[in-house]
C-alpha cells in the first residue's frame, strides 16, 4: 500500500470515528430519564468483565488443588489404595471444586443484569425516539409529505429505530465489559506466567488484519443491505395503497417483480454483511489456536504443571473470545449509525409552516376570509399555482370556485387551512394574518369534505367523532342523521360500531360520502370547504345532502370547488379561476350574461346548450327545475 493510499485509509477511519461522535452522544442523551437503569447495566457489565478475567486464576487454584501437582496414573492408584489418603480431604474438595460453578454462576447472572438492564433502557429509548419521530413527521407542513414517500417513512420510524436500539443495547454493552475481560485476563496471564502470555499474545496483532478487510466489506454490505430493505417498504405501501389501481389494470405480477427485486437485493446484501462479518470469527480462531499450539510447546518445553496450564488455557480462550465480540461490533456500530442519522436528520428538519413564536390563538371566528395580492408556487413547480388573488369571502355566504383543471381552485383551499404559506402576499381571517395564528386553532374553527373521501379503518361511529373527539353519542347520531346517514348505519351488521376496513372500502362511495359530511358536520365549524362534496352521491341522496348542507350553510362561510351545476346555482358568488388567476366574480346569471368566458366554460363542464343573452337571465330557474 502507497503512503498516499495508508493516508487515505487513516483519514477514512477518523473521519467515521468524528462523524459516528456527534449522532451517538446525541442518541445517549436519551438515555438521560433512564439513567440509574442504565448505569446498572454497565455496571453488571463491568462486573461480568471482572469476574470473566479473574476465572483462570480460580481454574489456576482449583486444578492446583485437585491435582496435588500431578495427576496420578489410575493403574498406581489401583496397586497402592494408600495414595487416596494422601492430601486434602474430601469434603475440602467438594468445597474447592464447587469455587468454579460459584465463578461462573456469578458471571451469568452478572451478564444476564447486564443484557436486561441495558435493552429495557435501549428499548425505552427507542419507544421515545419513535413518538418523537411521528410527532415530528405528524407536525411537517404539507411540502415535506410531497418530497418524502410514505414507505420511506414508515422504514425509518419501524425499522432504523429498531437499528438505533442496538447501538445502546449491544454497543453499550460490549464496549465495556469485553475490552475489560481482554485487558483482566491479561494482567492474571501475566501475573500467573508471563513469558506462557507473551508466547500465547504473539499473534494478537494479526488478529486486526481480517477485522479490518472484512469491515470494510460488510460496511458497504450494510448500506445497500439497508438500501433494499427501504425499497420493499416503498414497494408494499404503495401496493396496498393503490391495490384497487393494480388490481383493475391486472399490474400485480408487475409488483410482486419489484418487491422481488428489492428482497433479493436486501437478501444479497445480507448474506454478503454476514459473509464478511461471520469470516472474522473462524480467521480469529485459526490464528488463537495457532497461538494454543505455541503454548503447548512452551508448555512442554518447560513443564509447568497441569494446574497451572489449564488455569493459562482457559485465560487463553477467554482472551479471544471478546476479540471475537468486538470485531463484529463495528458492523453493528455502522449499521446503527447509518439509521441514526437518518432519524436525526428528520428530527432536525424544520416545516416550512410553524407556528410563529408570538401567535395567538383563534378562538372564535366570523368567517371573514380575506386574500391580498397572493401567489404562491409549489416547491416543485416552475410556475406559480396561483397568482396575485385579491378576494374578499364575506361571512355567512357560499362561494363557488370554477375553471379547468389546474386553476388553481384546490390550491386557495390549501391556503385556507393554512397546509402552505403564500410565496407572497397575505391571507386573512377575521382580519388575522394567518402566520399570526396558532394553526391548530385555526383549522379547528374549519370544516372539510374532499372529494377524495378518507375514512379510518376503525367503526362509523369512531369515524364520525374523528370530527369532534369529545362529542357524546347523541351528537354522533344527530350529526349522521342531518347527514342522512342514520339508516344504512343501521342497517350495518354491528349498526355504528361495525368496522368499515382500510379506508372504508367495506362500504359504497355514497356512504363514505356522507360519513364524511356527518364528520364535518359534527365539528359545526363557521368555515366549511367543500371539494365537490356531493360528487359521489345519487340524485336522491344528493338532494338529501344539499339540503343538509344547507342547514350547515346558514349563518356559516362556504367555499366550494364546483363540478356540478348545483353547487353552483346554490352559490352567493361564483369565483372563476383561469391559470392561477381570477378572471372574474359574480353570479350565475350575471357571468352567463356579461362573460364569454364563463359561459364556455359552462358549456364545456356542464354540457349545456349556449342560450342567447336574452334567454340567460331566465336559465337559471330553468336548470333548477330540470334538476328538480
């Protein structure tokens, strides 16, 4: 190896040892609350390290004992029956004999404290490192949740916690009592033998020389190890997410391949990390016996006596046992460490909408709604979703929002509920700069229907409270029944407590509708939006809903994005939208008489007949009887 190449190995080691410092002080700092726990788990460690080296002196002592030197040839023993009274008595040897199982019950028990005690406190902290991770992932603004993938996520709160708890469990652990049974057990060799130790040790640096070319294998092993275990995730999250897309285009041999691949991948990577890390153990003990052969030599080229060899073999094996541990801990230590910093690098992430230190509280509101020249822009679009809106929602009445596909129309509701913050400008309510306000009290004085409905694989009756969760169970039933929900739940095989599957799919879109009115119906907020909320209804179950809905309407602000011609003939204003911007506000039967726009736009979306000007101003009492 050149100097260039040796100073680039040795720059690559430091610079893991500082970058590995930083993430696990942090994750230690965990163990904080945890501490008295944790510290007697080190100290089991350190006692079982203790114990662990001062077993070859006891072996060393007892076979001493027992062998009075040496060991009498049993032919002797049966000619001379005079030599079992020679020595120590019986009853002594029982006592002497019984010093070793005493050591070594003593050294498990100490191993056990440690091994509990310290994955009780990794495993609590891992359990507090995950609340913190979904409450930190919870609290992102909507911008975080468009860039990450939900299988990503859900790898790195499931499975790299589960990484990170075994550099406290297994790193904490080992690093303590192991270098301390290396370092024991070498001071009793030497103090027992010194020139046997030096003899037997010869070969303890060559021992460094497979960790080190192994490690460096089962590193790499481990990223794409990790890599893969991701992609399977991502794989089956959205597999089971978009199962009904799969299954009608008959795509789920192509998601099984890609499942496959990231398995096998995952698979490979594995067995590859286990190749390189499992090769160390047999390497190690090739060259440890190696070493017991050296010893042996020296043995009978000085005669010790068998008491004292057998209490330096078993120093010998005890000495190499740890080096075994500690060779395959930096692979746990890379692998924890790869997880952790990930983990901390979401934790650290900043949502683009927070709180700002001073913000109020909105305690009640009108439903006054106010935009001032805003445009925002996605931060993955290359033009603006919407551009200098000036709008004023007067309180207590309906607003329609209209125009083609990618308006901007979803984008002002967003904006509403405060999921972005303008690029520029200022959204208002009851005369609030939005930022000023604490969101969750902004968002609880607004009510939502989408039309994209999502329901909790939980009962309707949970489902329904999810809009107010202290709400009795008389405002559930009363809510569903304004809803016109209270008869198919009913009819349900558990009536409000059955449960409707992952994300209601146990139940029709019509019913899944109107439990969600019933949700934004129970919270009784004085905003309503609503994403064509009707959308998945029948004409008779949306003549049920609309009249619901208008129940809800009275006294309380209503936006809508309108598909349908009765959200909009039931509307105060209609806001058309065209590329970002407001092309015009008005009503029905003004826009069809005064605007060319909206009247094709009309023509397109609802599929009328353009009528004369003079026939506008009677049009809509016309649509309103046909949709009678």
């Amino acid at each position: 190896m050149s100097k260039a190449e040796g100073a680039k190995v040795k720059l690559s080691f430091w610079e893991t040892i500082r970058t590995a410092w930083k993430p696990y002080r942090r994750l230690y700092s965990y163990a904080g609350p945890y501490k008295w726990r944790f510290a007697l788990g080190l100290a089991f460690g350190v006692t079982y390290g203790l114990v662990n080296s001062v077993l070859p002196l006891t072996v060393f002592q007892v076979s001493n004992f027992v062998f009075h030197g040496a060991a009498p040839n049993p032919r002797a023993v049966m000619a001379h029956r005079e030599m079992l009274n020679v020595g120590p008595k019986i009853d002594s040897i029982v006592w002497i004999c019984l010093a070793i199982p005493l050591v070594m019950a003593v050294r498990s028990l100490c191993s056990y404290g440690n091994t509990y005690y310290m994955n009780w406190v990794s495993n609590k902290v891992v359990n507090d490192v995950r609340n913190q991770l979904f409450a930190k992932v919870m609290h992102h603004s909507m911008d975080f949740f468009n860039r990450m993938q939900s299988g990503l996520l859900m790898s790195r709160i499931a499975s790299d916690t589960r990484n990170m708890q075994q550099a406290l469990a297994s790193v904490s652990s080992d690093v303590f009592k192991q270098p301390i049974s290396i370092v024991g057990a070498v001071i009793v060799l030497l103090l027992m033998d010194w020139k046997f130790t030096l003899v037997s040790l010869v070969l303890f640096p060559i021992c460094i020389v497979p960790i080190r070319i192994f490690g460096r294998r089962a590193r790499e092993a481990v990223q794409r190890e990790q890599r893969g275990g991701v992609l399977m995730s991502i794989t089956m999250q959205e597999s089971f997410a978009g199962i009904r897309v799969i299954k009608s285009f008959a795509r789920e041999e192509q998601q099984e391949k890609i499942f496959r691949r990231g398995a096998q991948q995952s698979f490979s990577q594995t067995m590859r990390s286990v190749r390189a890390t499992e090769a160390v153990g047999p390497l190690v003990e090739i060259i440890a016996s190696i070493g017991v052969g050296l010893a042996l030599f020296y043995v009978y080229a000085t005669n010790l006596s068998a008491g004292r060899f057998f209490g330096l073999l078993s120093g010998i094996f005890i000495i190499y046992e740890p080096i075994k541990t500690l060779s395959k801990l930096h692979i746990v230590m890379q692998r924890s460490l790869g997880a952790t910093t990930q983990i901390f690098s979401i934790l650290d992430s900043t949502p683009e909408v927070q709180d700002a230190p001073d913000a109020v509280e909105l305690v009640s509101s009108k439903g006054r709604i106010e935009f001032e020249n805003v445009t925002f822009r996605y931060s993955t679009g290359v033009t603006d979703a919407v551009r200098d809106i000036n709008l004023h929602i007067e309180p207590g009445k309906t607003y329609a929002l209209v125009g083609a596909s990618g308006a901007g129309k979803s984008t002002i509701l967003s904006l509403i509920l405060r999921l972005y913050d303008p690029t520029s400008g200022a959204v208002k309510i009851d005369g609030h700069n939005l930022r000023t306000l604490i969101q969750k009290s902004l968002r609880e004085q607004i009510g939502l229907v989408t039309q994209e409905t999502f329901l909790f694989h939980d009962t309707i009756f949970k489902n329904i409270q999810f809009g107010r969760p202290n709400a009795t169970s008389e405002e559930v039933y009363a809510a569903a029944q304004t809803a016109f929900a209270h008869e198919f739940i009913l009819a349900q095989p558990d009536g409000y407590d059955t449960v409707i599957g992952d994300k209601g799919c146990l139940i029709s879109g019509g019913q899944q509708q109107r439990l969600a009115i019933a949700r934004a119906l129970l919270k009784n907020a004085p905003i309503l939006l609503l994403d064509e909320a009707t959308s998945s209804l029948d004409t008779e179950s949306e003549k049920q809903i609309q009249k619901a809905l208008e129940k809800l309407a009275a006294g309380r602000t209503v936006i809508a994005i309108a598909h349908r011609l009765s959200t909009i003939l039931s509307a105060n204003k209609i806001v058309v939208l065209d590329h970002g911007s407001i092309k015009e506000i008005g009503t029905h039967a003004e826009l069809l008489e005064k605007s060319g726009y909206y009247r094709r736009l009309y023509d397109l979306q609802f599929n009328q007949p353009t009528e004369m000007p003079s026939e506008a101003a009677s049009e809509p009492d016309v649509l309103a009887e046909e949709l009678a």
